[in-house]
C-alpha cells in the first residue's frame, strides 16, 4: 500500500503538480497585471466592512476566518519542519513562490465560487468548485468528482493529519496517551460539527484571530532574542533555493529540485490556493462589497497570511535556534519545532507548541468538516443521514490519525491533496474568463468611486448559469453609496 502511494505521489508532485500549479499561478498573476501586489493593501481595507452578514450566509469575516481555521494546521507547525528537514532552508523560499503566485490563483477561485453559489434546503449560501464545474462548465460528472476527492482529502485524511499532530505534539510535552487524547478530540469535534455551519464559522471567528496573534507575537519574541542571526538565516533560504551551498551543513537537503518539491507541496497544503478548498468557505459569505470579487479579495488575503506570515514565522524560529545543526533521523516534525522553540524561551517552549497545535489542528479539523459537508451536500442535497455518515466517518478519522504513524499519513493526505487541486486547476482555467471579467467590473466601480456592485443583468450570458435569487436582487433604496479608494494605476 505505501509502495503505490508512493508511486502516485512521484507521478503527480514529480511531473504533474508543480508545473500545473506554477503555470496556473503565472498565468493568473500575468492576466490580472499582478494584482497580488498592485492591490496588497485593498485586501486589507476591504476588512473594514467584512463583518455584514445576512440570513442566508455568513459575514465575509467569518469565512476568512473558517478558511484560516483550515489553511493555518499542521502544515504551519509540522509542515515546515518537515519541508526544512527534507527539502532544506530552501524549501522555504519555494513556499513563499507558490504563496504569492498562488494569490491570483485564490482570487480566481473564491469570485468564481461567490458567482456560482446556491442556496441549500435551509437557505445557508453554499458552493465551492462542485458547484461552478457543474453551473459554470455543465460538466457535473466534473464536479462529483472533485467533491468525491474533497470529502476524502478534508473529511476525512486531512483531519487525520490534523489529529496526528495533535497527538504527537501531546506526547512530547505532556506524555499523554494517544489513545486519549484521541478520545477527547473525537469529543470536542462531534460536539462542534453536529452544530452546523454556523457554529463552526462562529468558533472559527472567536478562536483563529486570537491563536494567530498569540503564536506571531510569540515568534517576534524568538526573532528579537536571534536578531544577529537575521541576516545569516535569510541568505541560507535564498543560496539553498538555487543549490548554491549545502542545505543547513549536517542537515537532510536533496538540492534544488527536492528543496523545490518540498516548498510546493508543504506550501500548498498550509495555504491551499488552487486547491478548491477554500471556495467552499467563500461561497458561504454574503460579500460586501456586494461583488463576487470582493471575496476574492478577502482569500487572497488568506494566502498571504497563512504562508508569508505564520509559515514564515516558523521557519525562522526553527533557522535562528540552530536545531538543523544537530538534526537526527528521530526526530519527527511537531518535536523539530518543540525543540527549536525550546531552545530559545525554555522548556515552557514545547508545552507552548503543543498548545498552539492543538487550537491550530483543532480548528482545522472543524473547518475541513465544514468543507466537506458543503460537498455532501452537493452530492446529495440535505439527506440527514448522509450527513450523519459523513460525521461519524469524519470522527472515526480523527481517532484513526490520534493512534496512526505519521509518514502514512502524509503521504495519503499528498495524494488526496492532488488529486483535488488538478481537478479544480483545469476547471478554474477553463472558468478564467469570467472570472477575469468579474474581477474587472469590480475595479472599474472602484476607480469611478463607488461601492462596486455586481449586476447580472449585465451579464445576460450568465443569466441562465446563476441561481435565481442569489444575484438579481434590486439595491436597497436607502442604501448609502460607500465611496472606495480609486485603483492605483
């Protein structure tokens, strides 16, 4: 079994996935003029309003969040000890490449998911790459597929990988049982996901800003405590990126195609931009601006934070405390950062982490839920006891990642992972048009100075692609017009 994973995963991130995501990213970032960067600080003023919500979705706020809850996991913590471990101080940069190309490619994503977006039985907005491959493309064999990849990737290997960490990071600082700490996850869990969406999104909202900020603040602590080693740390990510010395002297670095590998891959399960998960959280949003791309907009955002900000921080707290120096075989990718931290702030340093991983992993368990019942939901509409299922299987996966090795599991969450984002790559690509068409209108309102508001009636080639209801709604007429900063040309 590991064999043929292995086999799999060769083909897909040796030969397929790495071009595919680069290309995509390229061309995206080419099309839109660099948008991730002529628009940086749109994203965030965009945040000012992001709170509004209505009784079909959740506030844009609380999608980013979810979306975070998602993106910001093991991938953060784990995922870059493992990148720096296998790949070298290089890797690191190749996770900030994939990032910020990556950006265009999450705001492809999102306004196409905002577009196409439907109501479910209970009026809730839910949508995500499913939904426009089967309205956008009309290819819904398409987009049962991808939901099928999804429901197996977040749902339930992913949150696998999540608990897997948890319970590793436990152990090390705690000694606790895996089998326990198993059993209080799959508690917690159940408790959340049965409450729905709207409970996840509120959790999120609460939970993620303020483990966020606790872990950055915490990571400017050890950077001042190393500030001499600044320089010395940034000049080996960039001479590793291009082979120009030997990765971390003692350290596991393969050169620059595994430095290469290993950046895109751990970079693209921590961000997540092209891999259709996080649309599925953008559709669920009432945008406001009210335009498809403002949610665009508020994702790409995602991206930045989840990789160039948190990763970053990890990477540099591991490269500052010198623990690559040392590195031994036994040391597996929550216990690096354990010790790395450690070495710097003390023993509280592992039982920090540890606690960091748990709201990181915890959070992301919930969100991935959330993820995959949207998908669910497409494949079957509200069957409650499909639903049902689906929770049991969720929190049966979690118990299994508690107690599991964690190379198999990785492994299998490479493999879900991109068998999903080439599904979503090639319909988002045959999707850019609109896409790019949307996100145009949206900034030609902002350069006359008005709130940009998405007309279907000006796109009555869409018309018949758009769930009735969503978009054709008359503004309201005691609405203020909100003035937005003209675009920078």
């Amino acid at each position: 079994m590991t064999g043929l994973i292995n086999f799999a995963n060769n083909i897909l991130w040796g030969y397929v996935l790495i071009y595919l995501l680069l290309g995509v990213g390229i061309y995206f970032t080419i099309r839109t003029g660099f948008i991730q960067i002529r628009h940086f600080g749109h994203m965030f003023s965009i945040l000012k309003n992001s709170h509004k919500s209505d009784k079909s979705g959740i506030s844009s706020f609380q999608a980013l969040c979810t979306s975070l809850a998602a993106r910001v996991g093991t991938g953060n913590l784990t995922g870059v000890a493992i990148a720096l471990t296998a790949g070298g101080p290089g890797a690191i940069f190749w996770m900030w490449v994939v990032a910020i190309i990556g950006m265009a490619t999450s705001l492809i994503e999102s306004t196409l998911a905002q577009l196409y977006k439907t109501k479910d039985d209970e009026g809730n907005y839910r949508g995500g790459p499913a939904y426009y491959m089967t309205k956008g493309l009309n290819m819904r064999w398409m987009g049962v597929l991808f939901a099928i990849f999804l429901i197996i990737a977040f749902g339930l290997v992913f949150n696998a990988v999540q608990a897997n960490s948890i319970a590793q990071a436990a152990a090390s600082a705690f000694n606790f049982d895996p089998l326990y700490v198993g059993i209080g996850l799959v508690v917690m869990s159940g408790f959340i996901i049965f409450g729905g969406l709207r409970w996840i999104a509120r959790v999120a909202e609460l939970v993620v800003p303020i483990m966020a900020i606790a872990y950055l603040l915490l990571a400017f602590w050890v950077v001042a405590d190393h500030f001499e080693r600044l320089p010395e740390v940034f000049m080996l990510i960039f001479k590793s990126a291009f082979g120009l010395q030997e990765a971390a002297a003692g350290a596991i670095g393969y050169g620059i195609s595994q430095a290469m590998t290993q950046g895109i891959q751990r970079g693209l399960f921590s961000n997540e931009a092209g891999m259709g998960s996080a649309p599925n959280a953008a559709a669920s949003a009432t945008p406001y601006p009210p335009h498809p791309a403002s949610q665009g907009y508020i994702q790409m955002l995602g991206v930045f934070m989840d990789t160039l900000v948190i990763c970053s921080a990890t990477a540099v707290i591991i490269l500052s405390s010198g623990v690559l120096d040392n590195y031994q075989d036994g040391i597996n990718g929550i216990q690096l950062t354990q010790l790395a931290l450690s070495s710097t702030v003390g023993g509280w340093g592992s039982t920090f982490i540890a606690v960091a991983i748990f709201f990181f992993a915890f959070t992301s368990i919930i969100a991935n839920y959330a993820y995959a019942e949207s998908n669910m939901i497409f494949l079957g509409r509200n069957h409650m006891t499909g639903l049902f299922l689906l929770r049991s299987a969720v929190l049966a996966m979690v118990m299994f990642g508690a107690l599991a090795e964690m190379p198999l599991v990785w492994k299998m969450a490479d493999l879900s992972m991109g068998l999903m984002a080439v599904t979503n790559l090639i319909a988002i690509i045959l999707l850019s048009g609109v896409a790019l068409k949307l996100i145009k209108d949206y900034n030609q309102q902002r350069q006359a100075g008005v709130l940009p508001t998405f007309n279907i009636r000006q796109y009555p080639e869409l018309q018949n692609d758009i769930e009735q209801g969503i978009w054709d709604k008359e503004p309201l007429p005691n609405e203020p017009l909100v003035r937005c900063e003209k675009v920078r040309q």
